[in-house]
C-alpha cells in the first residue's frame, strides 16, 4: 500500500489527485463490500463517529465496528480524534484518501513531463480568501530570530514557513512577490493592515500573533502566553504538543483575513502547520470568517518527531 498523485488535464490545466494504491487484491476486496464502501463514502464527505455511521445506514453499531477494523487495517481510513461522550470513548474517523486503487507489479511506468503546473484540485474553505487570479494573496508572518518584543524573546519557528510554502504552491504559480516577512518588519511596514496574513508561531515570541491573540475565538492566556490556550467555554489546552489553528477578519481591516498557526511551544506549531498541510481538506468544509480549532501533535513512530496530529477541539 503507499500514495501517490496521479496527474491529468482538463481544459489545458494540469492537476494533481492523490490516491491510495494497493499492491494486492486482498486488501482491495473489502472495498468491495457495499457496506464498506458506503462507510468510505460517507467518511469521504466529513469526519463521523460509528455511532452517526450506523444512524445514517440504518445498521447495527456492531457492523460498524467490524468493517471500521478491517478499513482501518487495510489503511483506507484512519482514526482522527478521541473524545468523551457521556462517560464513554467515542472515536472519530475519516478517509485517508480521496481515490483508490490497485497498482500491478510491473515496472511499465510512464515518464510524464509537463511544462504547467502540476496543482491540487481544490483549495480548502480555509485559504479560499488567500488565492486570486491563481496567486497567493496573501503575507506569511514569522517571528525573528533575535530576541525581541515586551518579552526579548527570539523565535525558533520561522523554518516551519517552508513546509507550509511547499502546501500553498500546489494551489497556485510561483507569486511575482516575496512572500515570507519577520513580524518585526511587517509591523514596522504596516503589513498587518492592508494584507491577508498567515501568522506562525505563538504570541511570546511573534509581536503580530500578540497584536491578534485578543481577537482570537480560542486565545492564549494574556498574563502569561506560555500557560496555554482557552476557548470561550472555558476549557484550557496547556500540553507543549498542543497547536491552534485560527482564522479571523482582520480587525483594522475587514476586507482582510488572518489566519493564525500557533503552538503552547514550538512543538505545538509544528503541530498546527502539520494539521493543516495534511488535513486542509477537511479541516472546515465551508468558508467562514471566524474559526478555530485546538490540535495535538504525536510522536507515534518513537524517533523524536512529531507524525501525527489529533483534532482535539
């Protein structure tokens, strides 16, 4: 089983589609199963718990349960959260992919080369107000490296702007204008006010997610940024591998958008840059102008890195 991205055109544009190859037919005859495949369509649309999957099949809880084990081990879906329900665990799955398909062993592989850009199909809701005339529009804001701001502290999150560069290109040509600022310079140049921003990294040590912190639906503790994170129903998020996602208006300019990637630390950051190049998709469905969500991030593997991501809020 492994990924790839299949390439076609359309109307003289070059896209990409991510699809999940399997090398056997064994693992391909679950999906066979019309019930299977009915929970990888439903799974394909949103996020749901077995519980929502049995109500909308009109079948027993238990049957779901036993094809979700046998999608989950194949690798066509994958558990996404864990939360508490009335006392008990419920879990939240989804697609990892949006095709399928079986690849042969044969090395009949054909070299392509295309002189376009190879481009993901759809931007997710989330950056839909960031592209124009197929263009980022749009300011990538990273905290200095230096020690600086009311708390002299210095950044150690501004590579993390390369990884999330790499998943905005695939939306988009190359722009005509540099697009990756300190939040020191874009202050200082009135950035903040007349562009859409995509902010990296935590209020202690980025001076433009201190600006917005106050604004933000979930928001770092304002006595002491380093505490945690709180949304409105007052639940607090404080682990070092917890992020948030977060997007506003502008509020010095409402024809502007704000979107924030921050961590109670740098791990949790990184967390929130890996949810969102890997779950855009289906992070939020419909475009809307104040949103936010808490994330954690894991090291599964045990090398020390952060591989997976949970929606936690």
């Amino acid at each position: 089983m492994k990924k790839k991205t299949i390439v076609y055109e359309r109307e003289g544009t070059t896209f990409g589609k991510k699809i999940l190859l399997f090398d056997n037919s064994t693992d391909m005859r679950i999906l066979s199963n019309h019930i299977a495949w009915k929970i990888i369509e439903l799974l394909a649309k949103k996020s749901m718990y077995p519980a929502q999957i049995a109500k909308e099949l009109r079948i027993y809880e238990q049957s779901v349960y036993y094809y979700i084990k046998r999608l989950v081990k194949i690798g066509a879906i994958e558990q996404t959260s864990v939360s508490q329900i009335r006392g008990a665990t419920a879990r939240l799955y989804s697609t990892t992919s949006s095709s399928f398909g079986l690849e042969l062993n044969t090395e009949q592989d054909v070299d392509y080369h295309y002189a376009t850009k190879v481009k993901q199909k759809n931007i997710p809701a989330l950056l839909n107000d960031y592209y124009k005339e197929n263009s980022f529009d749009g300011l990538i804001v990273v905290g200095a490296p230096d020690p600086h701001g009311p708390y002299k502290s210095s950044a150690r999150d501004g590579h993390y702007a390369v990884h999330l560069s790499f998943y905005l290109g695939t939306f988009c040509d190359r722009s005509s204008n540099f697009i990756v600022k300190l939040d020191v310079d874009a202050k200082a140049e009135k950035d903040i006010d007349n562009k859409n921003l995509i902010v990296i990294g935590g209020p202690g040590t980025n001076i433009v997610t201190s600006e917005f912190n106050s604004y933000l639906p979930i928001k770092f503790n304002e006595t002491n940024y380093w505490s945690g994170l709180t949304d409105n129903a007052g639940r607090i998020y404080n682990m070092d591998n917890h992020g948030l996602i977060a997007k506003i208006k502008n509020p010095y300019n409402k024809d502007k958008h704000i979107i924030v990637l921050a961590g109670v630390r740098s791990i949790g950051t990184k967390s929130a840059i890996i949810a969102l190049t890997d779950n855009g998709e289906k992070l939020m469905k419909d475009s809307k102008d104040e949103w936010a969500i808490v994330v954690q991030g894991f090291d599964m593997n045990s090398d020390g890195k952060i591989d997976h991501v949970d929606l936690v809020s």
